[in-house]
C-alpha cells in the first residue's frame, strides 16, 4: 500500500506548480500558517463496481483521495497529527467498513517551531453531481486546498493535476485584493536544472512526467530537482489509518510482500 501510495498521491508534488505554492508559503510575506483546509470530491460519483468500494482492495474515500491529506502534510512539512479532534465517516451502503465520504479536523504541528495548526480534510466519493435542485453542476470541484495564513488567504486550485489547469490565488486579508499564479515549469526546484529537453522543463508536461525527470536523475546518481523519501509514504498510511480508527473504522488490510507472493 505504501508503495501505491508514492505512486499515486505524490506525483503532483514534482509538479513546478507545487513548488511555487509552498514558495509562497514559506516567503515570510504572508505570516505563519493559521489553518488549512483541504478537499477531493467526485461528481458525479465512483461507480458502484469499482474496485475502490471493496474494502480487501484498500477501498475507501481517505485511500484513494488522500492527495487531500498530502496537500496538507506538504504545506505543513509536516508527518503525522498531534491530534484528531474529529473523524466522521458516511459509510458505504453496500459495506460499511468502507467510507464514502470522511471528514476529518486534524491538529499538525506547523512549519514554526511550537505552532499547532487546525487542518480540515474532506473526501467524497459519492459527491451529487448537481445543486441546488440539480439546476448547477458542480463541475468547478477539482482537488484544492485553502492556506490560512496571518496576512492571506492562499488558494491552490486543482493541486492533483495542475498541468491540466491551475491557479494560485493569494488574496490579502487588509485590503481583499487577489493576486493569481500559474507555474507550469521551471520554479523554484527546476529553474536552474538541465532536463532531458533544456533547462526548466516543458510546459506542456503531466505531474508524472515530472516525476520521471526526477527518477532518471536519481538513478544516474545525480540529484535529483527534487524527491520525496519512502519514509513519507509511511507517514502518509499512518496518518490515513489513524483517522480510520478515529472514525471507527478497520484500517485497510496489508500483507507483507513474502506473504502474498506465496498466495499467488
């Protein structure tokens, strides 16, 4: 699971959008980070034959839609909760070990040294594809996160996949103006890197692709424009199988590898 968790949950970090978001963050303009606030959602909803319903399967909102949960540990440098004030799940009606939805109010230990910070992460699998009598749809829902911050409010739109489409919108709390951001390549990490086509990147490039850049340096000894140890795919399961637990959920089942080569 750890290992699909790498895959699947940390590409987008690769991605110059990313980096040029926690730049933000981290620049001192804004102040420390009061609250985050964090959400993936589908509309309309996961089919019912998929395979995330199924429990044996590591099925479930929080596993397959905790990009929620690592926008929030990114922003935060952060591994696991202080504390849990909250984990509430809507159950999966076929099988109720399964979240549908989880909402959960975390309390991280933020960026400045003896700082908590108050983090909400919301996911849906079974989002209704309309409101407000289904006159609206809700087609705007992509993966974001919100950044509270002393002096701003820091939106980063569509953080899952920002090669698609993307914004980070800075507004400033004492005279409400918002300034927008895009960073498709180069940034703060791949500014000044050669990559397989020329110094910063490709604009053009997915998350995945990025993320290869960054394999291929790795493996020919160089370091890499930027990486994340499998120590965080470890952190990112602890955290997802606290909030379970929280909820009164079973954690997903694991096996040790060795144990399900033999089974196969």
């Amino acid at each position: 699971m750890a290992d699909r968790l790498t895959d699947v949950q940390f590409h987008w970090q690769f991605h110059p959008a990313a980096h040029a978001w926690r730049q933000i963050l981290e620049s001192g303009k804004y102040g420390k980070i009061l609250r985050t606030d964090a959400r993936m959602t589908a509309s309309p909803g996961v089919p019912e034959n998929n395979i995330r319903w199924q429990f044996d399967l590591a099925g479930g909102s929080l596993m397959d839609m905790t990009y929620a949960l690592s926008f929030t540990r990114y922003a935060l440098h952060a591994r696991t909760p202080r504390a849990i004030l909250s984990a509430v799940a809507r159950p999966y009606k076929k099988d109720p070990r399964v979240d549908e939805a989880m909402h959960a109010l975390l309390v991280f230990e933020g960026p400045e040294e003896g700082q908590d910070v108050q983090s909400r992460v919301y996911t849906d699998m079974a989002r209704r594809w309309t409101f407000l009598g289904g006159l609206v749809p809700r087609a705007w829902e992509l993966p974001s996160i919100e950044v509270e911050t002393e002096r701003a409010i820091v939106y980063f739109y569509n953080a899952a996949m920002p090669h698609l489409y993307h914004y980070i919108a800075v507004t400033d709390k004492a005279t409400g103006e918002t300034r927008y951001h895009r960073q498709f390549s180069g940034g703060p990490m791949w500014g000044n890197v050669e990559t397989s086509v020329g110094k910063g990147g490709k604009d053009s490039w997915s998350t995945y692709r990025w993320q290869l850049e960054a394999f291929v340096d790795a493996v020919r000894g160089k370091t890499p424009a930027f990486w994340i140890p499998g120590e965080e795919s470890v952190a990112q399961m602890e955290c997802i199988d606290e909030i379970y637990r929280a909820a009164g959920l079973p954690v997903r089942p694991s096996q040790v590898l060795g144990e399900a080569e033999k089974e196969g």
